[in-house]
C-alpha cells in the first residue's frame, strides 16, 4: 500500500509539473 501511494503521489507531482509546463508555453507560445 506505501509503494502505492507512493506511486499517486508522484503521478500528482508530474501533473503539478505538466501544468507548470503548460504555462509556460502559453507565456511564450511556439
């Protein structure tokens, strides 16, 4: 069940950081 978690967990930070990456890109469209 940790590795599970774990595992969410991350998958929820990488959303956080594709956001990020989302905004940036609307900031400074290719």
């Amino acid at each position: 069940m940790k590795f599970r978690n774990g595992h969410f967990y991350s998958i929820s930070s990488a959303r956080e950081l594709i956001q990020e990456k989302v905004s940036s890109d609307s900031d400074s469209p290719n």
